[in-house]
C-alpha cells in the first residue's frame, strides 16, 4: 500500500508470512527418513517385533503435520495510522501492539545486532529494546521517546520509513 491516506487511516501496512517452507520439509523429510531406517533395522534385528511400533512412528509424522499447520498461521502484520504504529505477530500476539505517534523520536534503517541478524520469527525482548523478526533481512530501528526502541523488520523498510516521515509532519 502507498503512504497516502486510505479511508480507514491507514497510511502503509506490510503483512509478512512464514516463507521457510524448504528448510521445514527438509527437516521433515529427514526426520522421517531416519524414523523408516530405525523401523527397518529394528524388524531386521528382531521379526517378531510388535506392531506398537507402527503406532509410535506415525507420532512425528503426525507432530510435522501439526507444526506445519501453525507455521502456517505464522503473520506480521504491521501498520501506520494517523495516531501511530500497530505491530502485531500472529499466534504469539492476538491483538495489535500500539505505539502512539508522540512516542515516535526516530527512526532509521539497521542491519541490527549480532543476535538480531539471524533468520528468526520471534519477538526478542532485551531490557531496553524489542526486536519483532520474521525472517527478513531488512530492518527499521524506532527510537521511542521513553528511551527505548523497536527493531523492526521490513521487506519494504523505505516505505515503512516514509510513513513515518508522513505521519509525523501532519
């Protein structure tokens, strides 16, 4: 979206999706893959082996396929109003996190710290700063007013930074 103003004051919003899905099926694949080795030399050691262990190898198979399903619920969603930012990370948060317009002293790019530069959907809380990553490299470093800062991260961080701009000039 641009940064002009919308009907419901919404001048930028950026949704952000899980987008590791090769790294998650290469680990699947791995997985079940080692669980069928272990199944197939087990019943070459022992034919007589109960059939429980059926049972027990569909359990990861089973827990990849629950984990898929909230990896796919996984969503950023950030947005600039006319009376701030509201930053929200899906299943972890279920409602939007504000930050007003007053509370806004600056913002730049970043390439963020040492920790922060690691692929990673989380939100990182240090004393003095809190990082929302969801697997971009780009990032936008919010100052806010009380000292603190937001280590935000953007696929489009020059526009994110232009709503900024925008909302605090009107």
């Amino acid at each position: 979206m641009s940064t002009a103003h919308s009907e419901n004051n919404i001048i930028f919003q950026e949704y952000q999706y899980f987008d590791k899905w090769i790294w998650f099926f290469a680990f699947a694949g791995m997985m079940t893959l080692a669980i069928i080795m272990i199944l197939l030399s087990i019943f070459a050691i022992v034919p007589e082996a109960p059939p429980i262990l059926f049972i027990l190898a569909g359990i990861p198979v089973f827990l990849f396929v629950i984990l898929g399903f909230v990896f796919s619920k996984i969503q950023m969603t950030t947005k600039i109003r006319d009376d701030g930012m509201h930053i929200k990370c899906f299943p972890t948060q279920w409602t939007f996190k504000h930050y007003p317009l007053n509370s806004i002293e600056s913002y730049e790019r970043s390439k963020g710290g040492l920790l922060d530069r690691v692929i990673s959907w989380r939100i990182r809380c240090y004393p003095n700063k809190i990082s929302y990553q969801c697997g971009s490299r780009e990032k936008v470093l919010i100052k806010l007013t009380n000292g603190k800062s937001l280590l935000v991260d953007s696929k489009r961080p020059d526009e994110l930074i232009a709503a900024l701009k925008s909302m605090k000039k009107t």
